[in-house]
C-alpha cells in the first residue's frame, strides 16, 4: 500500500503533499503489461494527478489529467480522488525507443513535446473547472508545474519519479509537490530553492530508505515544517456494472440494437481490464 502525506511550514505559507507510490506504478505495469519507458511515463502521470487530487478539498471531487504530447505512447490519462487514490490509462502501452542522453527512459520520447497537457476538476459544480496549456517538456513533472503556475497562478514544484528494473518491474515510484500561498515571504522562496538544489531524485531518497514523509520535511527543511496528513493510497478503479449499463444506454436504440446481434457483448473497462459481460437479452433491456 502506497503513502501519500502533506507538510505546511510554520508560517502556513507553502504546503508540501509527497508519495510514496510504487505500488500504484506497480499495479499499472501489471494491468497494462507496459513496456519499461510507458510504466515510467504513466507512473508519473498517476503519480502526479495523485498529488492534484490529494488537494482537493470536497470528499467526492476528482481531477482527470491528460497528456497527448504526439509520441508513440498516444494519449495518457489518470484519474484522482481527493484521496490520492489514481487509475490510469494509456493508448499505446508498449512503445521501445532508445535511452535518453544521460542514458535514462526517455519519457520525453514517448510522450512527445507537440501537444498538450489537460486538467479537469470535477468539484461537484454545474460544470468542471478546465485548464489547458501547451507541454512544456514532455517529463510531465514540469509540464505540471507551468499548469499550476499558468492556470492556477500557483508557485509550484513538482518532481515525480519511476524507477524501472531490468526485469520490468517497479523498483521505486514516488514523487513531491510544493506549492507556494500568495503571502509566502522571499525567504521561503529562498529556501525552498536551496532545499530542491540539494536534494537528490526521488527515486534515490526512496531507495536510500526515505519515506514520503521525510521527502515532504526534506523539501521544506527550514522552514519548521509541521504533519498536516497521512494516509494510505493506492490504485483504484471505480467502474462498476451499473457504470457500465449506463453508458450503454447512452449508445441509443440503434446501437443497442446493433450490439444484441452478437449472443454476448463484451465491455473491458480501459482503467483496469475488468470485463463486464452482457447477454443478449440484458442488452436489449437496457432500451427500456
């Protein structure tokens, strides 16, 4: 089970949520079958829309992130809670391209650079808030730092990091964000800035035995910063059978009709390979 806790400095003026979230990129490559640079691609992107969402304020609010950047990789979309709790998925899950030039995945590769990066937050209004901007580098850390920054007006730090094993398993995953309040001081600036120059990756820290709570205290070290939350978080799909029925129905008559040719249809839900089975006569029940 991943981790997932938030930090406020003394002053309350700048908030640090961090993840310890290897089982989450983990159950990704297992539902997926990514290859090596996709699991680290959509483990980033979960990662980070877990973060988004973990600042939520209301229990049922969600954000969906998409990133379509025109790599090999397609369209890659996750879906938080304001839990932290994220299910992800991506169109072309097996991309093989080379390292990068320091000789890691080159997410940048897979992703692409021509496209961009959407956040949609349902906060259970009469309609979502959206955000859109052009992709900044394809990393998605930094394409999420100019969303925040752009759309939001939010002074933000975002590192994310998904360490694969030869074997194609995840051997670390996890990632931090800071985010900066309209009255933080220069200090803090300051600080945080020396703070991120000396900190190594997150993959690193986690490796060396770090939790997301010390990433989180690391990150905002001079500051006295305090625990606000901790909790467990994890890979979580909502689909259910009355989901699914649902949007059958919004198919229309025709299609309904259309689909009861076949003795069963078949519906696979794109977030975590379950597969909803309907007969004949429950389809076309679902005209009435």
């Amino acid at each position: 089970m991943g981790r997932i806790v938030r930090t406020i400095s003394k002053d309350a003026s700048v908030v640090c949520s961090a993840i310890d979230g290897r089982d989450i990129a983990a159950r990704i490559e297992q539902i997926h079958k990514t290859s090596a640079v996709c699991t680290a691609a959509l483990g980033r992107l979960a990662l980070g829309a877990s973060l988004l969402g973990f600042g939520l304020k209301g229990e049922n609010d969600t954000v969906t992130v998409r990133i379509s950047g025109g790599g090999p990789a397609g369209a890659l979309i996750a879906v938080a809670d304001s839990f932290g709790n994220v299910k992800a998925y991506i169109q072309n899950p097996v991309v093989e391209i080379p390292l990068n030039s320091v000789g890691k995945l080159d997410v940048r590769g897979a992703v692409g650079t021509d496209g961009t990066l959407s956040v949609i937050k349902d906060l259970g209004l009469k309609e979502p808030y959206s955000g859109q901007i052009p992709i900044v580098s394809g990393e998605i850390a930094e394409d999420i730092t100019s969303y925040l920054a752009t759309s939001e007006q939010v002074p933000s730090v975002c590192a994310l990091g998904v360490l694969v094993a030869p074997d194609l398993t995840v051997a670390q995953a996890g990632g931090f964000l800071i985010q900066l309040l309209p009255f933080a001081p220069d200090e803090a600036i300051d600080i945080i800035e020396r703070n991120i120059k000396s900190m190594q990756s997150v993959t690193q820290l986690l490796s060396e035995g770090k939790t997301a709570e010390d990433i989180a205290m690391l990150a905002l070290e001079g500051l006295e910063p305090n625990l606000l939350d901790d909790f467990e978080v994890s890979y979580k799909c909502d689909c259910t059978r009355e989901r699914v029925e649902r949007a059958l129905m919004s198919l229309g008559a025709d299609q309904i009709d259309e689909l009861a040719q076949d003795e069963n249809t078949e519906v696979r839900c794109h977030f975590c390979d379950k597969v909803y089975i309907f007969t004949r006569e429950e389809v076309l029940a679902l005209k009435k």
